[in-house]
C-alpha cells in the first residue's frame, strides 16, 4: 500500500509548507500530497480559500497579490511555497500529487509539467488529481500522457464512468466510504484505489486489509508500522 504524505506530512509541521514536504521526505514516503490554486499566473502551494487558518494573512488567497502572500507566515516561519519550489525540493525522491484546487490551474500545471519532462523528469513523477473534473479533463485534453486520478465526494453512482471517461489511473475516495467491494469494484475497472485521510493506526490497519492501493496520511510513519 503507497504511502502520501498529505499535505507533506501536516500531522509534524505546518500543511503545505517545504518544512512539511521535507519531513515527508525523510519519513520515506512514496509521494507527497500538496494543494495548488493559481494567483496571478504563479502557481502557490496552498489548501484553503481563506488564509486565516493556517496563516497570519486574512483574505481570500484569490484576492490577494502573490507579492502579499509571499509576505505571510504559514507557520514557524515558513514562507507559503510555489509548486515550482515543491518541485525543486522534491527532485523526483518521491511522487508529487498536485491536487488542483483553484480554477485555471490546469493551463499552469501542464506547463510546468512539461518543463521538469524537458529537465529529465518522467511523466509518472506527478499525478494531478481533482475534486473539479472539469479543470482535470483541461489537463487530459492539454496532454494526454499526464497522469491523472479523480477525487469523489462520497459516492456518486457513476464515479467508475466518470474516471474511464477522463483516462484516469486512479479514484480518490474518503476513507467514509470504502469498502471492499468498492475496492474490488475500482480495481476490476483497472483503476488505482487511494483512500483520503487516514491517519488512526486501526483504520491504517483495516485499509491494507481492504486491499486499498494508497492512503493519504498526515503522519506518513504510521503507514509503515
Ligand atoms: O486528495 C485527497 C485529499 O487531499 C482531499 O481533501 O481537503 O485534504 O484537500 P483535502
Ligand atoms: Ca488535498
């Protein structure tokens, strides 16, 4: 079962940080999770619309100027990261799953993409995931060989349609929700079952029971106990 570093690993530092993505680093972990929103054309590493939570900014980040968001504290100390830094600090020890959570992130994530392809990097060193499947049939449209998995909010009755028709690899579901015959379903479709967010030892324990091919957890170690 792969292990995702959510957020890097936001259950040791704060979410979406390089601190976070680095402490995922060297709790080995298959890949890292992060969430991106587009803010003047700059793709930035971030979860929420609003900042107050995890910053000392206020404000909806798409009301903000890159410039002020680059001024912000998104904890102990840490700068709030570009996708571009993420990247760099990554530098294929693990997968990236960019999960798009901003509009018109799509154009900005191929791109960028296709420059770590240019650098050396392959294709399968990112999967770009999304709740909005329309930004991600943006990306399948923009470039096919770009790896891509859905994110369901509960269980719509055509999630397995929804995914073949995107070519999707994978099906990203709450943890609320899977089964396993779910499991067995997706998987019979050839699809990959990765199950958000699981983070309790138990439920870590029943997830490698049901056969879950990748769970998103806060404290990557867990994965491995
Ligand atoms: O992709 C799985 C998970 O990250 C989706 O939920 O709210 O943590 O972005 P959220
Ligand atoms: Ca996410």
């Amino acid at each position: 079962m792969l292990c995702i570093g959510h957020r890097g690993a936001m259950g040791y530092e704060p979410e979406n940080t390089l601190l976070s993505i680095a402490k995922a680093l060297t709790l080995k972990v298959d890949w890292i999770e992060i969430d991106v929103y587009n803010v003047e054309n700059n793709l930035i590493v971030f979860h929420d619309r609003d900042l107050s939570r995890t910053t000392n900014g206020t404000g909806n980040i798409c009301d903000r100027s890159f410039d002020y968001l680059r001024t912000l504290d998104a904890g102990q100390g840490q700068q709030i990261p570009t996708l571009i830094e993420v990247c760099d600090l990554v530098n294929r020890r693990c997968g990236i799953n960019i999960e798009l959570k901003g509009i018109d992130t799509a154009g900005l994530v191929v791109k960028l993409i296709q420059e770590y392809i240019e650098q050396g990097w392959q294709y399968q060193d990112f999967l770009v995931s999304s709740f909005n499947h329309y930004e991600l049939k943006k990306v399948k449209d923009a470039c096919p060989q770009i790896v891509i998995g859905i994110i369901i909010y509960g269980l719509p009755l055509n999630y397995l349609e929804i995914a073949a028709e995107l070519q999707a690899v994978a099906v990203i579901m709450s943890c609320d929700f899977v089964t396993k015959e779910i499991v067995a379903n997706i998987q019979n479709r050839e699809f990959k079952a990765f199950v958000y967010t699981v983070n309790k030892p138990e439920d870590i324990n029943n997830m490698k029971l049901l056969n879950v091919d990748g769970i998103f957890c806060n404290y990557p170690d867990r994965c491995f106990g």
